[in-house]
C-alpha cells in the first residue's frame, strides 16, 4: 500500500551566533516508509530532529504536517524511570483513572497491544529496572506509540543494544511501517541504514547531501563519500616509523571484557603510534580503559610495560602509563588552581613507589619547562581556568609529560581545539613517539588519525575487524572500514 507524505520541511535555517548549524536544509517524510538521517557529527542532524519535533523553532524555512499527525520522538538517552513500573514508565502524564485513583486495568489494557506489537512479553507491574537494557529502550517506543503517532523519530536506537536486541527492532519497524508510520531513524550505523531504510537524506555542514535518495540505489562507499564530502585526502602516507624491535610495552592478547571486548588482540611497541578507531560502543575505549588499569578483562592475557595488567589507573603509572582523557574539565584539570600545581599532580602516583617528591621550587621549574616545551601561553603561577581551552588542554599534556612516560594513551586530545593548537599537539606526538614512547591514540576525527598514526586499529561490536595502514589509510578508507566491519588486512 502506497501512503502520502506526513512531513515535508523546506529551507531550514539554524544559526547559534555566528555559526549556521543548517542552512537551508529540508527532508520530506512518507507513511510506511522509514527514512535514514545520516550525517557526521555536527551536520545538523539533531537541530533538525527538535525542529520537526517542534522543540526549538527555525530563523527561516517551513514544516508542514499532514493534517493533526502527532510526532513522537524517542531519544538517544532513555527518559525512563527504573524505580518504577513498566505502567508508570508508559502513563508518564495524565494516566487513566476511575474515582480518583489510577485505573490500573484501563492502563495494562491500553499497554498490552502495543507491548505485543514490539514483541516485549513482560508484565506491565514489572519494575523497570529489572528489565535489560533491550527491553527498557522497547518500553521508550511503547510509551511513545501509545501517543498514537503518525510520525515516529528515533534517535540513535541501537547505539547500546546487542545484535539479538537490532534484530528485534527490525521486525518492530516491520510492524509500525505496515500500518502506515512514517519513521525517521536517525544514526550512525550504515549498516542499519542499509538493512532498515527505504529513503536516505544525508546532511554535510547544515545541508542536504543526498535528498530522500532510494536505499537500493546507495551503497555504503557512496553514503561515506556523501557525508564526507569532497575533501581532499592527505599525502601519501609516510614510510612507517621505525620502531623497537624489543618485547612491546603493550600487549593485549585475545582479551574479553564482557559487553565490550571479545578475543581482542594487538600490540604497540615502542616508537609507534596506533590507533583506535569505531562508532560509538564499538570496543575501541574499551581497549584504551584496560591498558589505563580502568577495566577488569574476564578473559586473555594483558601486560603493560613488563607488568602484567595494571589493577588501577595508579596502578598503570607505576608501570609509566600516561592517560589524557577527551573530557579534559571532568577528569584533567583543577581548573580552580595554578598550572603548576596540575601539571605536577600526577607525579604523586608516579613517585609513589617510594621516590622523594621534589621542593615547590623545583616543582615550579620543571612546569615552566614543560610550559616552553607544549608553547603554553601561560606561566606556572596561572590559575588553570583563566586559559584558553587549547593551552588547558596543553596542562593536560605537561602534568602527563611530567611523569617521563613509557606509554602515552590519549582519547580525542585534540577535542575543542582550534587549528594551530590541534598541529601542536600532533607535532608533541610524533616528539612521544621519536622519544622511543608507544602512544595508542583514539579520535571522533578520522581525520586526525590519518595524520599521526603509523595504523589505525578499527572495532565493531566489541571486535577489531580491520587494520588499515599505509596508502590505505584514508579518511575515506577508514570510515567504510568503521561501518562494513572488513576482514582484518595485515
């Protein structure tokens, strides 16, 4: 059965300042179909989900709905409540009643259908935090169609869910679209692009790249190109560093973590800088928290540095890890203090195994010649959250620096950086790793990763299912690699 459109939107327009987060976007939504939304991150794909949704409203352009069509949005992030029942989580507002009281029959006679539909057989008195992960995202959708939508928006709906629990949700989508929903699926996977959709738009810097084009007529190499862009490819990669031929400092052999990594193995020696790379909740972070001692393994054989599994994250800068989080606010700075006093805070662990901590004088000149070192503009007696977020991440880089580190992990160090920056700090790995230090990288910016990296490593579902080096190692190369899942290339 063929049905009409539910939504069209023409000439959007977004601004935030002086940045236009969409610039004449558009998408045209049909019933029974479900349409893709894919783009990188900050193409706009968000601020056009809460202006169809009616949460935030467009500087220019146009949304139209299809007569009194209801839109219900489920969200990357569950609304739920655990402490409460499946009813409870379903009749969040105005739930039935009858003399006052909540109607418990008239609530799990309304729940149950739809329960059925999504294929969740669970009672509706059920607490919902005694649910998986699974189920309680299928509640999310529950309590959403009980709105009777005609247009259904999720947001990244897999992005925690096992491959089992995608499975189910392909039937669900089966389902809903069979009864005339429109769905707009919004996510990263192509994968699940390639299998769910029958539309794809594509949106590249606030504009539409490709417009309701037919899945069958994409492939997931056109869809990478679509999102990219033109851009041009670095140069030809270099000849691979030369690196120690001694026992590498790290070493991960058929590691498990359950829920994250499954029969994970890789090495880094000396000298070399790898890689990590995968979607959101593909193993990739997994495997930098075990070296860093954030992650117990249940299975397979780790050693750091000659010592085994780190059981800390002191623990591994006892064995010369130095760890520079992507979240450099939440857990690398003391943004309250000088640099100097951050910038030696991580020698108290390393000087732990029974070394005399230096003066405060000492302290000060050692920080002044890391300082020089990362170009901080900034002296030892700044206070940390009076910089610039470029030179606090640079804190970051000297209060690990200052600890002479053998391994060097850093997740996204380059994160909300301007360019110059971002060159420096490239330029203080290649220094790392010339120094004769392993440095396992991961970044949201594949981009980065083609320029300081000798491989990159690439994860899917807990697994590295590919090793990309050499001419190979484009940005291109490598975001196809992320999405299909290929054969490991050595």
């Amino acid at each position: 059965m063929t049905y009409g459109d539910v939504l069209v939107a023409q000439e959007l327009v977004k601004s935030y300042g002086g940045v236009r987060a969409l610039d004449g976007a558009g998408i045209r939504l049909r019933g029974g179909e479900v349409h893709a939304l894919v783009g990188e991150n900050g193409a706009g794909k968000s601020t056009l989900v809460r202006i169809l949704s009616g949460t935030l409203t467009a500087d220019e352009g146009a949304v139209r709905l299809a007569g009194d069509t209801q839109i219900a949005v489920v969200s990357q992030e569950l609304s739920l409540f655990p402490d409460l029942t499946v009813r409870e989580n379903l009749f969040p507002h105005r739930p039935p009643r009858r003399f006052g009281l909540l109607d418990h029959g008239a609530m799990d006679r309304a729940a149950r259908p739809v329960l059925a539909d999504l294929g969740l057989d669970v009672e509706p008195g059920t607490l919902l935090g005694e649910l998986p992960l699974a189920d309680q995202q299928l509640t999310e959708i529950a309590r959403a169609l009980l709105r009777r939508p005609g247009l259904l928006v999720l947001d990244e709906p897999t992005s925690a869910l096992p491959a089992a629990a995608v499975d189910r949700l392909e039937r669900v989508l089966r389902t809903l679209t069979g009864r005339g929903i429109a769905v707009l699926y919004v996510t990263h996977f192509l994968e699940e692009v390639m299998r769910f959709a029958q539309r794809v738009t594509v949106l590249r810097d606030g504009r539409v790249a490709l417009a309701g084009v037919p899945r069958a007529e994409l492939d997931v190499p056109e869809l990478v190109t679509a999102m990219l862009g033109g851009r041009p490819e670095p140069p030809a990669r270099r000849t691979r560093r030369a690196v120690d031929t001694s026992p590498p400092p790290v070493v991960l052999s058929e590691v498990s973590v359950p829920g994250r990594l499954t029969d994970v193995t890789f090495t880094v020696r000396a000298g070399e800088v790898v890689g990590v790379a995968g979607l959101q909740g593909a193993g990739h972070l997994g495997a930098l928290e075990v070296v860093c001692g954030r992650t117990t393994i249940s299975a397979g054989r780790v050693d750091i540095g000659g010592r085994g599994q780190p059981r800390s994250l002191r623990d591994a800068v006892r064995a010369g890890v130095a760890f520079v989080p992507s979240d450099r606010k939440r857990y690398g700075l003391m943004t309250g203090r000088t640099v100097w006093e951050n910038a030696t805070a991580v020698s108290w662990l390393a000087l732990g195994r029974g070394g005399v901590m230096p003066s405060r004088a000492e302290l000060v000149v050692r920080t002044a010649e890391l300082t020089e070192r990362l170009r901080l503009r900034g002296g030892p007696h700044d206070i940390v959250g009076r910089l610039s977020g470029g030179n606090q991440q640079k804190v970051v880089f000297a209060k690990w620096l200052a600890t002479d580190p053998r391994i060097v992990v850093l997740d996204d160090p380059t994160r909300g950086v301007d360019v110059g920056v971002r060159a420096e700090m490239h330029r203080i790995v290649g220094e790392l790793a010339a120094g004769g230090a392993a440095v396992l990288v991961a970044s949201t910016d594949l981009a980065e990763l083609t320029e300081v990296c000798d491989r990159v490593l690439v994860f899917v579902r807990g697994r590295i299912t590919a090793e990309v080096h050499g001419e190979r190692m484009t940005e291109h190369e490598l975001a196809v690699a992320i999405q299909r899942g290929v054969p490991r290339v050595e």
